[in-house]
C-alpha cells in the first residue's frame, strides 16, 4: 500500500543541504508521498517529481499586523502543498491550544493545502494511564468542524521523539492500540479513511515494521530526515 513518509526538518539544514536532500532523492523508485517540510526560508525551491514541500506551521489569520507570522497563502505561494500544525514543539515553546491548532488547520485547507495536525501524550500522561482520554481530545478539538478536504493526523508521542523526549519508541501493540483508537473517533467525526502517520524516533531500521501495523498509513520523521543516508532508507522501506 502507498504511505506517505514526511520529514520535520524543524530549525536545522539550509538551502543548500535541501538541495542535495532532493538531488539524492530525484532517482528513487517509490510509489510513496515523501513529504518534506523545511523552514519557510527554504520553500522556495524547485523539488523532483517525488517529492512534495510543506510548510512546519502558518498562522491562523489571513494576513494583517502579525510581525513575523507567514501566512497560509504565502507558503502556497512558495509550492508547499503541506503544512504541520499543533507539532508539540508549537504546542509547547508558543502555547499553542487546540483551538489555534484547529484554526490553523481550516485556514490550511482554505488555501488548498492539507494540514498534516498532530496530536500526542506526555510521558506522565501515558504512565498514568490516560494516553486514550489525552488522544481523544487532542483529536477531536484539533480538527476543524467539517474540514472541506482531507487532513492528516500525525500520532506523536512526545516522549517517543527523538531530541525532545526519551527517543524511545512505543511497542507496536501500543501504536495499533492508539491508531486504532484514533481511526475509530475519526469515524465517530465522519471522516473516515483519514490518513494518521505516526511519528517519534523513526529510523531506517523501524520504518517498515512500524508502518505495516494496522491504521499506520505512513511516518513523520523528525533527526532522521535530515541525511539522505538516513532518510532514503525509510523511503525505500515499503
Ligand atoms: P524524531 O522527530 O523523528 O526526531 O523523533 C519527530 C517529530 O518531532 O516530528
């Protein structure tokens, strides 16, 4: 089955390792997405056919006095068909709620492109048995009311991601549990076959198993998608 394998470049690279990034990944064969989401100063660049940009975050409003935010329109304008909103990183070091994630992701889907919205537990949160309220929520407030095009759902443990957590990934009964979870209160909202990546600690060697289990429609990688040595295995993983 086609997956799509997105990179969270978040404040690292420059124009010039993106270009040898989509350089390295222009030749590969794959029937997969490969999404990758750089900082705005780098969309502007022109990718090989298998590979789509995104952006990492826009803000909620349409333009006006917001010094320093960019505009969904602006990141279309720049070719990014993607954008990440309610990464935990946003979530945590700019406060960003739910409501300003599911506001983001409506302006997104305005603009034409597709929110790629994430949602994941703290580690106390998982060790006091309340990942499946915790995700609930999450998902349900982050999503847009009746959104006028698909999204995406990005699983994110935020104890499973590599730099910013303990970059220990979850048991894969875990990610069935959770994904499964989610699959089903996406259809609960009427949005049923909704794609949900998953993502935390992702590398070359976990990249397939994880992406065979059940409702895991592809990967969002952080550290890894930075080297094409790193990043081209998982592409090819599936
Ligand atoms: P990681 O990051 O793959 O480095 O754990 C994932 C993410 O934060 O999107």
């Amino acid at each position: 089955m086609k997956k799509i394998i997105a990179g969270n470049w978040k404040m690292n690279g420059s124009a010039a390792s993106l270009r040898t990034m989509l350089d390295a990944i222009a030749p590969v064969q794959t029937e997969n997405t490969i999404i990758i989401c750089p900082s705005f100063t780098m969309l502007n660049t022109t990718v090989p056919a298998n590979v789509k940009l995104g952006a990492q975050d826009i803000s909620e409003y349409e333009s006006g006095s917001y010094t320093g935010d960019v505009s969904a329109k602006m990141v279309a304008d720049m070719g990014a068909k993607f954008v990440i909103v309610g990464h935990s990183d946003r979530r945590k070091n700019h406060g960003e709620t739910n409501e300003t994630v599911a506001a983001k992701a409506a302006t997104a889907l305005a603009h034409g492109l597709t929110p790629l919205i994430c949602v994941g537990e703290t580690r106390e949160q998982k060790e006091s048995g309340q990942t499946m309220t915790v995700i609930e929520e999450l998902v349900r407030k982050s999503i847009p009311t009746k959104p006028s095009a698909p999204i995406i759902i990005a699983y994110e443990p935020l104890w499973a991601i590599s730099t910013t957590g303990i970059g220990l990934t979850p048991t894969h009964d875990d990610i069935r549990a959770v994904h499964g979870h989610i699959a089903k209160i996406l259809g609960d909202m009427g949005l049923d076959g909704t794609v949900i990546l998953f993502g935390g600690s992702v590398n070359g060697n976990t990249a397939a198993e994880i992406m065979a289990i059940e409702h895991v429609d592809g990967v969002l990688v952080g550290a890894k998608s930075l080297e094409p040595n790193d990043f081209i295995p998982i592409i090819k993983a599936v």
